[in-house]
C-alpha cells in the first residue's frame, strides 16, 4: 500500500478549488535572473544616497549609505548612525574600516580580479536553478513610496539561504531584502527608509566624518603567488552540490601579519571562505567549532598545527561540513 | 529536475486554473513523485513569501505568521492519518509548509508515501531553534573569546570582497560589521 494516502486527493481537489491565486507562474524565473542583473547593474552604474534600517531578531540598525557610480568605478561610504559611529569606505581599491570604539583604522586590499565590485554573476540561468528556485511577484508592492518588483529566490536544500528581494522599479536598485530559510522563515532584513536616486554626490561625502588622530593603522595585503609555499598541501574533501571553487589566494592577515591562505567557494548566489593560517601556539586562541553573528555562521578546527576557519552567510551545516572536510595532504 | 510543462501545472493548480482532468493528473503525478512534491512545497512557501509583502513592512516572522495561520484553518482531512504522526512531529510537518490547508493535505500525504520525507520532522525543527538562536543573540558572534570575535570579523570582511551578491549581501554583511554589537 504505498499511496496510502491517495484516498486523500478528492477532498484534497476540493480544497484546492479554495485556495487562493497563488501569484506566481513557473514561467518567472527567467525574468527573475532578468531581475538580478537588473540590481547588480543598478549597484554597479547608479549614484544613490539614503538611510536603511538592518533588522536581525530584536536587534534593529539604522545606517546611511553614500553611493557614488561612474564608468564601471564605485566608491561607497557606510555609516552607523546608531551607537559608535563606525565607517567603512570601500572603492575598487581597498576597504577601509574606521572603528573609533577599538580607536583603529583596519585597511583591507581589494583582492578580487578586476576593477569592479563583486557582481551577482550567477554562472548561467540553468545552473543556478538547480539550486534555487527563482520566481516574480505579481502583486504590486511599495517600499519607501517607490514601486517596487518582488523576487523570491528559494534554496532547494538546507546548504543555502534564499532570498526575497523588492527591486525599485523604475532604476532596478534593491530597495529591501530579506535573507530566509529553507521555510520562508525571515532571518535577516535590510530595507531602505529613505533613499534618493541618481543624485550628484560631492565627493566630501565619500570621506570619512571620524578623525583618525591618535588611531592605529593596520594593513593587509596580498602575498604574490609563488613566493610562500607554506600551505601547498591542503585540500577541501567536500562542498554541498553546486559549489565551486571560484578564488584562491594568500593574503597578509591585517591583525597578525601572517601570511593566509584564503580560498572562495561559490554557487553564483552563495559563498564561502576557507581560511588556513599557521596557529601560534604561544601567544594564539584557537577558534575550534561552530559560531556565528546572526545569518552569518563559521567553523573552525586546528589541523596539524594550523588554524583552519570556514566563514560564510551560509546556514550553520554548509560551513561545518566544508571544514570537517579540509585535509593537510601527507 | 521537475520539467517546466509539469511545473507550470503546478502554478496553474494553485491557481485554479486547470481542467478537472488536468487537475486528476497532476495531483497523480504528485502522488507520485518526489521531486514534484518537493516543487509544489517550494511554491506554496514562495507564495507564502510573496503574499506577506502585501502585509505591514515591520516586523516579519513567517514562521509565527504560518503557524498563526494554521490555528485559524484546521485540517479535518488530515484526520485518517494523524494517527502516525507524533504530536511533535505533526506540529514541525505544519510549520514546514501551511500556507494553505491543502498544502499541509499534500505534506502528510507524502508522510504517508514516502519513507523518505523531504524535510524530516527534525529538520524542520532545528530550522526553527537556530532561527530563534540567531534572533536571541543579536550582532556579535557568539565566543566568550574576544580574539576569536576580532579575527572572525576580519575574516568576514576578507570575505565579504568575493559574495557575488554586492548588491544585497554586501550592503547586509558591511552593514553588520558597522553595527557590531561591542556590548556585554
């Protein structure tokens, strides 16, 4: 009797006849890829300057973002308007963390090919539907007065979050996000509460507010391959379905002044760092197991004497199975 | 992968839209298939998600949202097989899916079929604590070591440089660095 359940369908048509109009159609997620090149282009070629709230549980931040576009170069200055108020600077070159709190300014090259910041660039269409199912809203919806086209981007398994997305609709600018689950449960919320688009930006606005007076200055920066040889002999064992190795560098770790060996992993939409730096086992804390800030979850272990962490806005079991997997070779 | 006539089947049966024969195969075929099953659950969630934005923009549990929704529509055709389930487990199978009642129809059928679930009532419920552990702990990372702390946000900036997603993630991962809770 293996469709036990099968006497349940007529009563089940029946209740189908009731449900609601679903508003959606299977047809969409060809014009929801439309739609997510539509925001990376926006990101990538608009000025835009606005407040957006950052909602994580009961946790609620407000921060102003200064965007600037031209010809495929991008500057972007983030401000924390709650609490101490922390900035980072980011353009093609380097991203600048200003923390008046920890009275340090941590400068991180840009490491990445090319000029531009990262885009969405998912592989193809098809390939990125193996692992999420994309669809278009119909209902119309409004976020900070703008009208807005929703997309729904879901995980079709738990090694990925999904997203739900309000794109304005005249610019393509991403206006609100959500970052859910597997379920449709929210995890995470960013939304926009004022923003004006394609406004001049005066390039005084891209400066820091905060002095830097009296400030320690810490540097990273990428190691030419070839010249450390330390960490040839790693290997990653095993990645959920779908991702592929898509970096992989040694870096100067900015606090330590260590050589790294940072590896990306990615899927098009999700990603994640594996990190292999040498462990000081006099002076060193070792990070061994799982932690995580809110969406954003990491995995630590210490392998023949080296720190291996795995970092990435991936769900707690997609980090933890990568760094179980990471192996020094004999 | 379920092909694309069968899911825009799929569409039009939640929208009402095929004919009663139509309708028979389609809900055979669910019967039937795993990966159809596992489409229709995804599409009853998505909408489920696309509905809310018609709703107030504040606060959003959809988990609650759903489970709300399930107190106000008991499944009377659930009843020939509640039996099998656990009270638990009946709960975590609501919570899976229920955006309508015929959806959670369509869930217990597959307890029935399959002894393979899609999502194991396990699953389902871990889901549901670790989203209440991310919403308990707020912007910091959960370490008594505070070196730990510092060079895990180092490594999420390295890493922020290479999310393919900018325009969402890294607004959302920047945004949360900047907003690190220094606190108790």
């Amino acid at each position: 009797m293996r469709y036990a359940g099968f006497s349940l369908f007529p009563i089940l048509a029946a209740t189908l006849l009731l449900s609601p109009g679903t508003g959606l159609a299977a047809s969409t997620a060809a014009t929801a890829y439309d739609w997510l090149m539509k925001m990376n282009r926006a990101t990538r070629e608009l000025n835009y300057d606005g407040t957006f709230v950052f909602q994580q549980g009961q946790k609620l931040e407000a921060m102003r973002i200064i965007h600037w576009a031209d010809k495929g170069s991008v500057k972007e200055r983030l401000v924390s308007l709650n609490g101490t108020a922390r900035e980072i600077i980011r353009d093609d070159q380097q991203v600048m963390c200003y923390l008046p709190d920890r009275k340090s300014v941590v400068v991180e090259h840009r490491l990445a090919r090319g000029k531009s910041f990262p885009v969405i660039l998912p592989k193809r269409l098809e390939q990125l539907q193996k692992h999420y199912e994309m669809q278009l809203g119909r209902m119309p919806a409004r976020v900070t007065g703008r009208d807005t086209q929703v997309v729904v981007i879901l995980p079709r398994d738990s090694y990925r979050y999904g997203y739900r997305l309000w794109a304005d609709k005249e610019s393509g600018l991403l206006l609100k996000a959500d970052l859910i689950d597997q379920m449709g449960s929210t995890l995470e919320q960013f939304m926009f509460t004022q923003v004006n688009i394609g406004v001049t930006i005066d390039p005084q606005e891209l400066e820091p507010d905060v002095s830097t007076d009296n400030m320690a200055w810490y540097w990273g920066k990428r190691i030419e391959q070839g010249t450390v040889t330390l960490f040839k002999g790693w290997s990653v064992g095993q990645v959920p379905s779908g991702f592929v190795l898509s970096n992989k560098l040694m870096r100067k770790n900015p606090r330590r002044n260590k050589p790294v060996e940072h590896l990306v992993y990615s899927d098009g939409l999700a990603a994640v760092s594996i990190f292999i730096e040498k462990f000081d086992k006099d002076g060193g804390t070792a990070m061994k197991g799982q932690s995580s800030m809110g969406a954003v979850h990491a995995f630590g272990d210490v392998i023949n004497d080296h720190q291996i962490t795995v970092v990435g806005e991936v769900p707690a079991a997609t980090v933890e199975l990568i760094g179980k997997s990471v192996r020094a070779r004999p | 992968m379920v092909d694309a006539e069968m899911t825009e089947h799929i569409s039009a049966l939640m929208d009402s839209e095929l004919s009663e024969l139509e309708r028979a195969r389609v809900l055979k075929a669910l019967a039937r298939d795993r990966d159809l099953r596992e489409t229709w659950e995804r599409y009853h969630i998505i909408r489920a998600a696309l509905n809310e934005d018609l709703g107030p923009v504040s606060s959003t549990d959809l988990g609650a949202r759903i489970a709300e929704r399930i107190g106000q529509f008991p499944s009377p055709e659930l009843k020939g097989g509640v039996h099998r389930w656990k009270p638990a487990m009946r709960w975590a199978g609501n919570l899976a899916l229920a955006a309508s009642v015929a959806a959670v129809a369509i869930l217990s059928v597959q307890w029935f079929v399959s002894s393979e679930p899609s999502w194991t009532p396990q699953q389902v419920a871990s889901a549901r604590l670790r989203q209440a552990d991310i919403q308990r702990r707020g912007l910091r990372w959960d370490t008594r070591q505070p070196e730990v702390a510092r060079q895990l946000n180092m490594y999420l900036v390295e890493h922020n440089e290479f999310m393919p997603t900018s325009g969402m993630n890294g607004v959302m991962s920047y945004g949360r660095f900047v907003s690190y809770d220094n606190g108790p």
